[in-house]
C-alpha cells in the first residue's frame, strides 16, 4: 500500500458517509452500557435494599457522624456480610476523615461510603475483550475452575464459555470432576449450548488424566480457552491440596505456565460461609481471582466486598441471574453505583 493510498483509507474514514455509522456505534455502546447497568442495579436491588434501610435506621433523626452513628454503622456493615475486619478498616477511615474535616454531617456519609468502598476492591480486567481474560494467540489460554459443590463452578464454567464462543473463541472444557456423573452431565449439557468442546472420562477417573487429555486436545485443536471444573470437597483439606496440585503439575506438562488463572467460585448467597471457603481454597491452592454468585436472590452482596479486600484477590465476575448472559464482568465502580446510585 503507497503513500496515497494510506492518505485515501484515512480521509475515506472521515467521510460524511462513515459519519452515521460512527455515530449508530457509539449510541449502540452507550445503550450496551446502559442496559449492563440497569440489569446489575436490579440483579443487587435485595442487597441494596437492606442495606439502605439499614443505614438509614442508623442516621435517623442525626444530623452528625458521631460515636453513636459510627457504632451503628459497624452494625450495619457487619450485619450485610461485609465482614468484621474490612468493617473495621471502613469504619477507622471515616473516623480519620472526621478527625482531619473536624465535622462531618450524616448526608454525606454514603458519598464517603461509596469512595471507601470503592478503593478496597480490585479490577481483575484490563479491558471487555475475550470478557476480561487476556487471551493471547498461539497457545491456550487455561483456567481452573475450583469452588465447593452447590456454589454455581458448573454453571458459572458454562456461562463464561458461552461468552467466549460469542465472541469468537475457541473453547475446551475439560470435566475433572470426575466424582458426580450428575457433574459431568450438567457441564455437557452447558457445553453444547455454549458451543465448546468437553472432554470426558468415565466417572471415578483421575481427574489429573482428565486435565491433561483436555490440554492435549485442546493444543492439537488450536483452542483458545481451556476451563477445568474440578471437584469441590472440602471435608478432607490435604486430599483436596493433593489433588489440585497433581492437576496442576499435570497440566504445565503439557503448558508449561499452565494454570494460568485458578478462579475460585463462592455462593455470595451463604454469606459469611463464603468467607469459610475462601480461606479453606486459598490454603489448599493458589486462587488467583474470584466469581460471587447467585447475587440476585440474596441481601448479602457485602460478601463481595469483605472477600476481595480480606484476601487481596480480585473480583473477575459475578452472577446475577440465572441466565446465560448473566454472568457479568465485575467492575468495582458499577457495582458502587449499583448500591448507592449514580455519582452525582
């Protein structure tokens, strides 16, 4: 391509007639937008209602934070599964803040509530591209997939995959799970609806054999993403360290970075359980970011932010409905304005 060539490709670009096309785009972005945050404002209205009205039981009748204030608001926050310690840290920063201002009036407590909360979570993501992964050509991209039984792994593995295939990647799941045929059904079932390809084995096989047939194929393939469910038993510590370790050696035979992300996934409808489960999984192994689940028919959304600021890992996705494309990507600053409205 010449010189003039490159001129006419620009200038063809910025034509009149390119102009409504850009246009239609950009309003078609900021519907998308839009909608994406309609649909998580309502997926946590039950979490943002409790919380408000809590809240608003404890500045009642005040005009000032005070001690009173402070110490109903602990309650608050530890009564919506925000968890004692993050509670403390949020509650020790308003009273620095109150410290350095000499005054604070209630109304604008929920502006700094918003802003504390804000700064303890994490982004996991870089951008929407491939929702969120960084996937990158020439080698599969692989995650394992960890998390109790009955906390959405399955269903969460199949939504993510959905996403993926929509938007033009390659995809592997390899069924680990090896000890529930009820598992292994269920994520065939999610498999072909995605249009991804599962790997099995008969029930009761090693799940490490599982990993590394999945790898292998995945490779041969071209695949692009491989996600790997794995068993949730948490009733012996040391099996369940054992067994993700050997998948995990397994699997880097095969890529040598491999995992490249162990995802853990937690009920946010459990509550402070989850908190339970995070620490037995981060003992056992490695997690490197978190989905929150089944947000939509619970009051205890705070999970989401207690966990990522306890464990100092980030929120990559939370479900807010059952549907396939319910699965969303977490961002920190929605999920505030999702709870405390729109920053004016």
């Amino acid at each position: 391509m010449g010189f003039f060539d490159l001129f006419k490709k620009k200038t063809d670009s910025n034509t009149p007639e390119s102009a409504p096309q850009q246009q239609s785009e950009a309003q078609e972005s900021i519907q998308t937008e839009q909608q994406q945050k309609e649909e998580l404002s309502e997926g946590l209205q039950k979490t943002k209602a409790g919380f408000f009205s809590k809240l608003a039981r404890a500045v009642a009748g005040r005009s000032t934070v005070d001690a009173d204030v402070l110490d109903d608001l602990e309650e608050v926050l530890i009564t919506s599964d925000v968890g004692v310690e993050t509670t403390v840290k949020i509650i020790n920063h308003i009273e620095e803040r109150i410290a350095r201002d000499k005054y604070m009036n209630t109304s604008e407590l929920n502006a700094i509530l918003r802003d504390e909360i804000a700064q303890l979570m994490e982004e996991s993501h870089s951008s929407q591209q491939d929702f969120g992964l960084e996937v990158k050509e020439g080698m599969p991209y692989v995650m394992m997939v960890v998390g109790v039984n009955g906390a959405g792994k399955t269903t969460t593995i199949g939504k993510l995959a959905a996403q993926l295939t929509k938007a033009g990647r390659k995809v592997y799941i390899g069924a680990a799970d090896t000890l529930r045929a009820a598992a292994i059904d269920q994520l065939a079932v999610w498999a072909e609806r995605a249009g991804a390809t599962m790997i099995r084995q008969e029930m009761g096989s090693d799940p490490a054999s599982v990993a590394f047939d999945t790898l292998k194929s995945a490779v041969a393939n071209n695949a692009d993403v491989v996600l790997i469910d794995t068993a949730g038993r948490l009733h012996n510590k040391v099996g369940l360290m054992n067994e993700l370790t050997k998948i995990r050696n397994v699997m880097s035979k095969v890529i040598p970075d491999a995992p490249h992300e162990v995802m853990l996934v937690l009920d946010g409808s459990t509550g402070q359980n989850a908190f339970e489960q995070a620490r037995q999984f981060t003992q056992a192994t490695q997690v490197t970011s978190l989905t929150i689940t089944k947000l939509d028919g619970t009051a205890k959304g705070g999970v989401v932010i207690g966990i990522s600021d306890q464990f100092h890992i980030p929120v990559r996705y939370i479900g807010i409905g059952e549907g396939i494309d319910q699965l969303k990507i977490f961002n920190r600053h929605q999920f505030v304005d999702a709870l405390f409205g729109e920053h004016k």
